[in-house]
C-alpha cells in the first residue's frame, strides 16, 4: 500500500505457478475484482471492476488486462 495525498495505491501479487499456468507480459488475461464492504451489519456497498463475480459467476462477463 502507498499513500500519495489523497490517493492510495495497493498492489497485488498473484503466483500463478501453483495455478498450473503462466504469463507472458503483452498478452491479455481475463479479471474481475468484487470488493464488499460489510462491518458485520451486512453488505452496505460493493465495488465491482468488470461483472462476472456477484451476483453471479460468469467468466463471459470478465474484462481484459495486460500485466507488466
């Protein structure tokens, strides 16, 4: 996590060798990020980047990205 003013950063890593699979940068893979929030009086907001997780699973509905 990095924090610049207003604006925090967070940076995730995911092996993919115990997937079963690898990468090689410039070629496009299929994502999709849902975040709840949920303090224990149930969901109050949910933040989505692409559909394809909630409310159901549809890998069809992920988007594309290109890791460096």
């Amino acid at each position: 996590m990095k924090r610049a003013g207003n604006t925090t950063t967070y940076g995730a890593a995911i092996p993919l060798e115990p997937l079963g699979t690898s990468y090689q940068t410039g070629l496009p893979l299929r994502a999709a990020l849902t975040v709840n929030e949920d303090d224990g009086g149930g969901r109050v907001r949910v933040l989505k980047w692409n559909a394809g997780i909630a409310p159901n699973s549809d890998p069809g509905a992920f988007g594309h990205i290109l890791l460096e």
